[in-house]
C-alpha cells in the first residue's frame, strides 16, 4: 500500500472509527463469508488489511483452534492493537504481522480463504492485489474483497453538507490516484483476475445508533488536512461541513443509509490434470 493514498488515521487514534464501522458493515460481512466463502472449523485464513482486527478476530473464533487466522497492516500501529485485543481473547489461533501487502507471498503458506475489506480502494492498482492474493490462496480457495460506491451514501431528505462532504471524499481520492466507488468495478476486477466461480452481492444497511451514525463526521474530520493540503476546500468550508455533520448524527428527521458496499468473491482455479 501506498502510504501517501492512505488518508486516515491508524492504530489507537481509529480504534472508534473502525468499531463504528465494523458495528454497520460487519453484520454483511459475516453473513457473506459464512454463505458464500462456507467459512468453518479449521481453515486458514488471511486478513489483508486488517486494521484494528475486527474481522480477523471473528474469523479466529469460526476457525476454531484448529484452524489459524493471520491479519497484515502496513501500519505497526494497528498491528499492536490487534495484538492487545487478541490476547485479552486469549485467542491463540491468530497471528498479526507488520506487512505490507506487496509482501504477502513472504508469509509462505497457501490460504483456504484471502480476505480484504475496504482496502482496494487505498491501493492505486487493485487489480494486481487481487492477483496477489490470489497467488497465496490454494487451488480451489476463494479470495473475498469487498469495496464501497462511495457516491452511494443515502441521507434522506437531501443534506447538502453530507452531500458535499462524500463528493470532497471521492475528488481526493481521485487526487490520491486512487478509487473511493471501486465497488463499481469489483466484478470486472475478479472476472479479468481469472477466479473461477464468480459470485456477487451487496450490503446496504440504515445507521440509527447516534454514535454509528457519527462516523460521517469522524471520518471527514480526518481527511480535513488532506483535504486543505490540495486545495479542495477551504478551512471555512471543512468548519461548516464538519459542524453540520456533527449534528446531523442527533438529528432523526434524516434517515442515513451507509454506502453501497459491494462483496465479490472467486476461487482460484484448480490446475487441470497433467497441466
């Protein structure tokens, strides 16, 4: 990963963002890796980006102690958060590596199931990071990526500064080189990957928590001095946006769908006999 095209925070600093994030993603999550991946009892998996280990230690605890999660981050940081929430589980089956993700073949072992969420579209070439991953999966072991329409965020009725806030969001990314609707394109992504047995679906969930639904404004406060770095909006500007999204989390008139978040999953082919 590119750390310049990563725009927020890591480690001790994102712990909230990102449980507010697996608290509105997660249950999708779960249920597709469980319907479609056939998650269970002594696999190996891994966790590419795995941040602050949400998804890492769940899959800990479905792999069972027979089976064994390993979770990478290019960020050290939120390596030694994972490790702290692992061992106040007591779980034992999980390892966290300081890795980047151009260095996942380092780890020396075929996975069951190579999983990444909302990490394609930090990378200025996914496309190569699905074929990476799928080098490190076992014939036959799906590789599973999930990645957002950025532009697909619902508020209801319109909000103009929840609007200006997600097209602010998606012009840095393309500043950054890098695609913040890349859900668009996951299946076109997989399908020239080569993975066999394509298989597609999306997860859309309304946010009513007030906390959860303060992850628009916890979010847009940490791309602010990117955003003010490359002149895409001015301090006035982030000070209005960021007070009205603060309020607007309070505010139940509005009802706030998170983004459209797309779930792809293939398989590596098995390699035909005698080839």
């Amino acid at each position: 990963m590119n750390d310049k095209s990563y725009v927020l925070n890591v480690g001790r600093h994102d712990v909230e963002r990102l449980g507010k994030s697996d608290r509105i993603y997660g249950p999708g999550s779960r249920d597709f890796l469980q319907r479609y991946a056939h998650i269970k009892e002594g696999m190996t998996i891994l966790d590419v980006g795995c941040g602050t280990g949400n998804m890492s230690l769940w899959m800990a605890e479905k792999v069972g102690p027979k089976g064994q999660v390993i979770g990478i981050d290019a960020s050290a940081e939120q390596i030694e958060v994972s490790k702290a929430r692992a061992k106040s589980m007591g779980l034992e089956n999980i390892r966290f590596v300081h890795l980047d993700f151009s260095q996942i073949r380092s780890l020396d072992t075929l996975f069951d199931i190579a999983y990444c969420r909302f990490i394609l579209i930090h990378l200025t070439q996914p496309l190569e990071a699905i074929k990476l991953m799928t080098s490190v999966t076992r014939p036959g072991g799906a590789v599973v990526c999930e990645e957002p329409i950025t532009n697909l965020h619902e508020c209801s009725p319109e909000h103009a500064a929840f609007d200006h806030a997600n097209k602010l969001t998606i012009s840095l990314g393309r500043t950054k080189g890098v695609d913040y609707n890349l859900g668009t394109r996951l299946p076109e992504l997989f399908a020239v990957a080569q993975l066999d047995d394509l298989q597609f679906d999306h997860y859309q969930p309304y946010i009513h928590d007030e906390n959860d639904r303060g992850i628009f404004f916890d979010s847009f406060t940490q791309i602010a001095e990117n955003l003010l770095e490359h002149e895409l909006a001015t301090p006035e500007q982030i000070h209005t946006v960021g007070e009205q999204l603060l309020r607007l989390k309070d505010d139940h008139t509005y009802s706030i769908k998170g983004f459209r978040n797309i779930q792809a999953i293939g398989r590596r082919p098995v390699a035909q006999e005698g080839v």
